[in-house]
C-alpha cells in the first residue's frame, strides 16, 4: 500500500489482517524517510494498540458471560435426584427380579430336579429374559427407572453383554460384535475374577494359618 507522506515522498506501508471484531489492520512491516518513519509509525501503532487493548476487555466479558450462561444451562439439564424415590425404586424392581427367579426355581423343583439343577435353570430363563427384552428395547426402559435395581441381578449383567452386540452388529462379526461386546461387562469380568483370586488366596493363607 503506498502513501504519500508530508513531503510528498512515497512510504510503504505493509498490512496484515487479523480476525477481530472491528477488523482492525495489524502494522508489520514500514519503510519510510527519517522522522516521518517515527511519527508515521506512532500513528499508526497508537489506534491499533488502543483497539486491542479495548478488544482484550471485552473478550474477558465476553468469555465470562459465556461461562456463566454454560453453568446456568448445565444447572438446567442436569437431572436432580431423589435418593429415597431412588432407593423406593431400585427395591422394587430387584424385587421383581427376584420373584420372578424364585418362581422358576420353585417350579423346577416341583418338576423333580434337584436344588442345583434347578438353579442352573434359573439362571439361564432369566439370562434368556433379559436378552429377549434387551433386543425389544424394553429391558433399558426398565433399567431406567429402577436403576440398580435392574443391573445389579443377573439380568442386569445380560443386558450388558447383549446390548453392545446389539448395537455393534452392523459392524461385523469381529470388528464389531467381537470386539464390542464385552465393552460394559468387561471390568466386570475382569475386577470380579481378580477379585475371587485375591479372596481365596486370603482363605487358603488363613486355613494353613488355622484361622478358618
């Protein structure tokens, strides 16, 4: 960009532009005469310097109301809960669940079969439920409101196990089902087996020590 400066003498005056709100020009580079170098460089560099000094405080505002307006909302989606509705809940599905088993494993016995077989089958009719009601859509609903009521039986673990396969199938056989499917049930599977290792290390040291 040239200009002319007091003289009548051309200077150079290069520019960059930066994204601001007024789209203020940012001095880089000058080339000028003598003393008007100086003063052209003053002011130029005066306006520009206040601008940024003014832009600077109103972006802190700026951010700051934003701030505040992104708290104000995540206080309004964020869902208050009841502990005791909760816990009124959770009592109540489980102890469905639990009736619903108990009523099998009753029924087995009445067929005939023994205390253990009879348990074994109820395991399985329930695992089998929760599968079938996870793959209609129902079993989430149900989880939903009764919380851990539903995912703490057995049925809660097959939901876990059935609902990534579920959703990962269009994935593939491997890259989808395979590798997803112990994505909720994996820690699990994993804490749980450490830990019956850990407590029956601790029982065997206690036998050979004559605690137990």
């Amino acid at each position: 960009m040239l200009v002319n400066g007091a003289g009548g003498d051309p200077e150079c005056i290069s520019y960059i532009y930066q994204a601001r709100e007024d789209y203020q020009m940012c001095p880089v580079s000058y080339s000028g005469h003598g003393d008007r170098k100086r003063n052209r460089s003053a002011y130029i560099l005066l306006p520009w310097m206040v601008g940024k000094s003014s832009l600077e405080g109103e972006g802190r505002v700026d951010r700051k109301k934003q701030q505040e307006a992104y708290e104000n909302y995540v206080k309004k989606k964020t869902p208050v809960h009841n502990l005791p509705v909760n816990m009124t809940k959770a009592f109540i599905t489980g102890g469905i669940i639990c009736v619903i088993g108990q009523s099998i494993l009753n029924y087995c016995e009445k067929m005939g079969l023994d205390k253990d077989i009879s348990g074994g089958w109820t395991s399985m009719i329930l695992i089998l439920l929760s599968v079938v009601l996870t793959a209609l859509n129902v079993y989430p609903r149900i989880a939903k409101w009764g919380g851990a009521g539903a995912l703490v039986p057995i049925t809660g673990f097959a939901n876990s196990v059935a609902a990534p396969a579920i959703e990962f199938q269009k994935e593939g056989q491997v890259m989808g089902i395979g590798c997803k499917i112990f994505t909720i049930a994996g820690p699990v599977i994993l804490y749980g087996i450490f830990t019956s290792w850990v407590l029956g290390f601790l029982y065997w040291i206690g036998k050979i020590a004559g605690i137990f």
